[in-house]
C-alpha cells in the first residue's frame, strides 16, 4: 500500500527520481524523471545490482530538482537467498548499506539550508536462518523502520525507539507527513509518536483526517452507517452482520473523538496549555483508529458464499469421479473370479492403514499446530506402513513351510530381498526424517543439515558423491533386462553422458554457492537442461517402435543359450506385454534417473544426500512390491485358488505408498507449510536474465522434486505389477487393457489429494477469521493447490506416456 503513495505525490505535482528495482517503473510508468532499474529477481547478482543504484547516488544529491528520491537496494536479500543469514557476503553488504545512508544523512540531512527533509530507511520483511521469507515467524517479520529528520528535531523521537508497528500503518504515516492523501483503500493508523513535533493542532488534524479514512471504510463495507452526519442512535444495525454492538460502538467511539476535537477547537482562544485535554483527545483518536483498523483486516477474509459453496461443490463432485472410477476398477477385477477362503489371507492391516492415513491428515488439517509441523505427519505415517509391511513380511515367510511348492519356485531368496527391502525403507526413512528440522517452531533444533553446514564440511564432495551413486544405481536398475540389449546400452551411454555433465558442473562452477554465475556455468547448465530433455523424450518416442526388435533377438539368444527372461515378470509371448512392460522398465528408470540428476544440479548442496536416499528408497519399494506380487500369485496357487488378478487391493496400497513417500520426501528437502522455504536461489541456475516463466518453472521443479520423481515412478512401477488379467484372452479392447493397466496408478494419487483439497478447502472457510488465516492457513492452502497441479502433471506424463507405449506397439503388432 505504501508504493500507491507515488500515485499521491505525482498528481501533486511531486518530481521523483528512482534507482533500484525495476518493479516501481512496471507499476509507474512515466511518473518518475529519472530512473534507472534492475531486476529484483536474479538474486545470484549480490553486487552489480546495489552498484548501479549506487553510481547516481552522489549525482541525484547534488541536484535539488527532485521532491523524493527512492533508492531501492536488493542486493542483502539477494545475500540472504543465496548464501542465508550467515553468508560470508552479509557483513560487507551490511556495511555497505551503513555507507550509502551514512552518505545520505550526511549530504541532505545534515544540510544546515534544508530543516524539511526526511530520510525513510525500511526493509519489507526479514529473513530465516536460510535467507528466505514469506512465513510469519519473527525473523521473517523483524523489519526495519528508521526515520531521520533534520538535527533540530531528533530529541522529538527518543520516545518511540523500537516500537513495533505494522506494515500497513505506513501509508498513513508518510502521507500525512508529507501533506498527501492517504491511499483510498488503506487501513493503517498514524504511527504513534512521529507526529509529536508538528503544533498541537497539525497533530490533531492528522488524526482527524486518519480517522475519516478509516471512517470511510467502515461506511462501504456498511452502507447503513451513519457515524459522522447523524445522531448515533439512528443507526438501525440490521445489515446482516453479526453483532449490532459492534457498529454501535464504531459510532460511539468515532463521535466521541469528534467531540472533544470539536470542544477543543472552539476553545482555542480561551484555554490554556494544557495538555491533559490534548492527550485525552489523542487517546479517543487512537481508540477509534486501532478498533476500526482490527475489523476492517477481518473483513479482509470475507467472500462471497455462492463461490465457495460452488468451488467445494466442484471439487466434491471431481472426487466423486476418482472414487467411482476405482470402485468400478476393483469390483472389475474381481468379477466372476473365486473367492478365497478365510485362512488363505493375512490380515491386511497394512492396507487398513494406508486408508486411515487419508482420515488423520484430513483430521490434522484442523490444527494450526499442526499444519506448521506437518512433516512429523508424514514422517510417522511412512514409518509406520512400513513397520506393517515388516510384520506382514515376517507373517508371510512363517506360512511358507504350508506350501511343499513354495521353495521350490521361490526359496528363502525372496523373503529375505522382502525384509532387506523393508530395513532399507526404515533406515533411509529415518536418515531423512532427521536431515531437516522442518516446519516453523522448531527449525532452531540441531538438524543433519546444519551440522554438516556448521561442521566445515566439503558439501561438494557429497554432492559429487551423490552424482556417482545416483548414476550407478540407475544404470545397475537398466543393466537388468540384460546388457546384450542394444537399447539399453544406448539408453544408459546417454544417461551416463548426462551424469557426466552434471558432475562436471558441480565440480567447476559450484563450489561456492554466493558467487554470481558466471556465462560458462550458465551455459553449460543450459546445455544439461537440453541434453536430459532430449535423451528423455527421445527414449520415450523411440523406445517402443525398438522394443519388439529387442525383444525378439533376446528370445532368439535365450533360447540358444538355454536360458531365459525373467525381469522384471514372465508373460507369455502370444501378446505385445512383455514388449510394453520392458519399454515401460526403460522409460521409467529414465524418467527416475534425468530428475534426480535435474535435482542433484537445482538442489541446494546439503539436499543432494536427500535426493539420492529417495532414489534408494524408490529402488527398494519396487523390490518389495515386485517380490510381493509374485510371492502372493504363487502362494495363492499353492492353496488351490485360480485367482490371476490377486492383488488389485494391494495395488491400491502400493500407488498410495509411493504417495506417501513422495510427500515424506517433499519435507525431508526443508520445504514446509511457510513460503519462507521456498528455494528462490536454485531457480536460476542456468538462466542468463531474468524470466517470471522459466524461474517459476524452475522453483517449482526445485519445490516439488519428491512428489514429481515418485509420480514419475508409476511407470516404472506398471512395468512390475501384475498384468496378467490384462492380456488374458477376453480383453481384447485397447480401452479396457487401458483402463485396467493406467487405472489405480493414475486415480489414486487424484482421489487422495482431491480429498485432502477438499477438506482443507473447508477447513481455510471455517478458519477465515482465525488469527492465524495469513500467517498459518492461507500459505498451507497455496501449497495444496500447487500439490494439486504438480499431481495433474504427474498423473498427465505417466498416462500419456503408458498410453502412446501401449498404441504403437499394439500398431507394430497389428501391421
């Protein structure tokens, strides 16, 4: 609101002069005389970007033809987003800034022909312990507001040092300084004290004309008001408000004031100094000011019913949707199918779980408590699935000696792969839990990532670390359909070349993350953008016209040497599924592979063990999961059951614990529920100017990198799971196969985070007038919007890509 004061001072007649952020010249072209601006978003630019206000600073004070000069420097928090609160850069930039106003004060302040200049030094937020902002924590909301005025005058503000005053009261304050109206729609009150050196009554007149404003208000929020021409006890109260008496007391408070102003100007001549009179005035003033203020930022949050009601009724209906579309997948997959009897299954505590998991985030959402910390949410949920997973697992290899088959096909080999899969889920999931102290309250508790960070360790030799491992595990993942694969070994040269770059990058020009980037590091990042993309989607347009090749030469070869293919699932060779579930195998781990090295380049330093332990955590889910599967369809056999599509329950259990994982991983990363955490440095890496597209692109990559890679991995999963029933001979509709294989990968994701988006939908109405709407409740409901779209493209590639698989192979088959 305060920059609207600029409109102000043009229409009377004010010339402005401005340097700094380009944003003042976007919102007021042609207002000011001279300029000169810079962009506010590139914040690796920690020196330039100060420099080119600084150059004109001694020109525009020696000139006198300017009415207001803003200065606009960028440079500290640019500081603090790259490097944080204790970046190396902070002390010279802060004395830096202690220069240029100690220049100002002592060329116009201190100008013994000028008593009527002001010198405003603010900043509009503060930073965390990581240099970001946006949340309501003190560091973030610790600003900075100074006023100097000329030497005669500085005995007037020893009073008011360190008050607290908000943002909004500003406007108010500057413009009846300076003899302007105040902005229109501004609900601030006069900062306390400011005034005291004008006459008693400039003093008064300024609250007068603050108390008209907010007056005015009042009066369009309420048409019926009449405070100010009428008697307060004409007010009829019935505006379909909730309380008449708060109106009444607006009025009463509001004349009162008036009331004394008016007796104290009318006794102008006859009274004496007595200021008993003039605070009492004062005081009924700021009564009225604070009480209307408070009311009119409720009424901030007020909107019309009819578009809530019909927003929460669309998303209810598109929840609807997803969950008749799974019921309707499930109850088809068992439909004409035996039963089994009551022995043959475990109790699927596990899968009860999962689904109560929905209900305690959707009761947690209730709590401002617990929306700041909702990493520990997730954190337990996912080491609890996986405790049950555990039991089950162990339940499972006690019932094995019931089947004289079981170690004949299976052995003890896959339980303990199951169990060793299980340990890996806990250990990582603990290692993660532990990295960030995310959320708000507790952020200053010890945390894996500080101590690396404060222990002096060579957070790019981990990082490099991280690059290598990250490599190996996805080209050992592709090395399992079997090297003699042509395309696999095509597929994995140019994932290694794309490892290759990555670590070259991190290796030459990250070594220190508060420098500027130089053209050769945004080059080369430039160049790694395009090479992932296009080794990504050139593998998944190529892969299934090749695959049938591939595949038809392995057989030939296998069947030579006696041997055979037997990953990631046996499927007979009278259909064009095993052709799909190996492409699908290879475009997956591509997909996994390219946005981990995407995330080891974007992340900061200390995420990149993150990064790789959500890869490891991704690798042992779909060895559990595939174990499972073919433990259960043989175990199930053994019993005498017939049953080919045992499972799809289960199948509904796995796609929701990747979910979880991903969201788990989205905390483990430092984000939270407060837009303080988001990773604005990351965002131009590999930009050379400023773009609002590519940055937004960028910092959304970098803010949902965990929920995006285990979306992504649904495809990789599909190739693992059990698709028998579809290639069984009845279905022969590419549709139904469509529907059977896309179907719960694709809807649960949709129908889990519908239902969370409504439900917190209904929780930021019902909490619209709590203290914590904008500090707590508002970021927390972006967030989830934004999870809802990162869900929709997730849910987008993994059908589009299943989809263009299924209907170029069925095309090679057909012609």
């Amino acid at each position: 609101m305060t920059i609207f004061l600029v409109g102000q001072f043009s229409k009377v007649g004010w010339k402005m002069v401005m340097c700094g952020d380009e944003t003042w010249l976007k919102l007021f072209p042609g207002h000011f005389m001279r300029h000169d601006g810079v962009s506010s978003f590139f914040v690796k630019d920690t020196v330039e970007v100060d420099k080119n206000v600084s150059r004109h600073l001694s020109y525009e004070l020696s000139k006198n033809d300017w009415n207001l000069l803003i200065l606009h420097y960028l440079g500290l928090d640019h500081v603090g987003h790259t490097g944080g609160r204790n970046s190396p850069l902070m002390a010279p930039k802060l004395m830096e800034m202690d220069e240029v106003v100690k220049m100002i004060h002592a060329s116009a302040i201190m100008n013994p022909d000028d008593k009527r200049t002001l010198l405003v030094v603010a900043s509009d937020h503060g930073m965390t312990e990581n240099g970001n902002h946006g949340g309501s924590s003190y560091e973030e909301t610790d600003s900075l507001l100074l006023f100097i005025g000329s030497k005669s005058h500085a005995t007037h503000f020893s009073s008011i040092i360190s008050n607290d005053v908000n943002q909004v009261d500003i406007a108010p304050t500057l413009a009846l300084l300076f003899g302007v109206p105040i902005p229109k729609n501004n609900i601030g009150v006069m900062i306390p004290g400011v005034i005291d050196f004008l006459k008693d009554t400039h003093q008064l007149r300024a609250l007068q004309l603050n108390s008209w404003q907010l007056l005015r208000l009042l009066q369009k929020q309420v048409p019926g008001f009449p405070c100010g021409s009428f008697p307060c006890d004409g007010f009829s109260g019935d505006q379909g408000y909730n309380s008449n008496d708060i109106m009444e007391k607006f009025c009463r408070l509001y004349l009162r004031s008036a009331f004394l102003h008016d007796s104290w100007i009318s006794t102008e001549l006859s009274r004496s100094d007595n200021r008993e009179e003039k605070s009492e005035i004062i005081a009924a003033y700021y009564e009225f000011l604070i009480n209307a203020n408070q009311w009119l930022s409720h009424k901030a949050t007020d909107k019309p019913s009819t578009v809530i009601v019909f927003g929460v009724m669309s998303m209810f209906l598109s929840f609807l949707i997803f969950s008749i579309s799974i019921y309707s997948i499930i109850q088809e997959s068992y439909s004409g199918e035996k039963q089994l009897s009551n022995g043959i299954f475990t109790q699927h505590l596990d899968e009860g779980f999962s689904l109560s998991v929905i209900f305690i985030l959707v009761i947690s959402m209730g709590s401002s408590s617990m929306v700041e910390e909702e990493q520990y949410i997730w954190h337990y949920l996912i080491s609890t699935l996986n405790l049950l997973f555990l039991r089950k697992t162990m339940q499972f290899f006690k019932k094995e000696s019931t089947c004289r088959f079981f170690n004949l096909f299976n052995g003890h080999g896959k339980v303990c792969i199951r169990i060793s899969s299980i340990f890996t889920l806990l250990i990582t999931g603990r290692i993660l839990r532990g990295w960030h102290q995310g959320g708000v309250n507790w952020t200053h508790l010890p945390d894996i990532s500080k101590w690396l960070e404060q222990s002096g360790t060579d957070l790019q030799l981990i990082q490099l670390i991280a690059v290598i491992l990250t490599t190996i595990l996805i080209l050992f993942s592709l090395s399992l359909l079997g090297r003699g694969m042509k395309i696999v070994l095509v597929v994995g040269f140019n994932f290694l070349m794309s490892g290759l770059l990555v670590f070259y990058h991190i290796l030459r020009y990250q070594h220190n993350a508060s420098l500027p980037s130089s053209n050769a590091a945004t080059s080369l990042a430039q160049i790694i953008y395009a090479t992932l993309g296009v080794s990504t989607v050139g593998t998944v347009l190529a892969v299934p016209w090749i695959m049938p090749i591939q595949i038809s030469k392995a057989c030939c070869r296998d069947r030579n040497d006696n041997s055979a293919v037997s990953y990631p699932l046996k499927i007979g060779s009278q259909s064009q599924y095993p052709e799909l579930i190996y492409s699908l195998h290879i475009i997956g781990w591509v997909y996994i592979g390219s946005w981990c090295l995407l995330q080891l380049l974007l992340q900061q330093p200390v995420n990149s063990v993150v990064t790789l332990l959500i890869l490891m955590q991704i690798f042992a889910s779909f060895l559990f999961f595939s174990q499972g599967m073919l433990q259960q369809k043989q175990w199930v056999e053994c019993a005498g059951s017939l049953v080919g599509c045992l499972g799809k329950h289960h199948v509904f259990d796995h796609v929701a614990v990747l979910y979880y994982i991903g969201m788990a991983g989205h905390f483990a990363l430092g984000n939270s529920n407060s837009l303080a955490t988001v990773d604005v440095a990351g965002a131009f890496i590999g930009i050379s100017n400023y773009s609002a597209l590519l940055s937004g692109i960028l910092m959304f990559i970098i803010t949902y990198a965990s929920p995006t890679l285990l979306l992504l991995s649904m495809v990789m999963y599909i190739s693992i799971k059990n698709l028998e029933t579809a290639a069984s001979p009845q279905n022969v509709d590419s549709e139904h196969v469509l529907k059977r294989i896309l179907g719960l990968p694709c809807l649960v994701p949709l129908t889990i985070n519908s239902i969370l988006l409504i439900a917190y939908t209904i929780v930021l109405i019902l909490m619209r007038n709590h203290l914590f709407v904008w500090s707590v409740f508002s970021p927390k409901y972006l967030y989830a919007c934004a999870t809802t779209v990162c869900v929709l493209i997730g849910v987008f590639v993994v059908a589009t890509t299943v989809t263009y698989a299924y209907m170029v192979l069925a095309l090679r088959k057909k012609y």
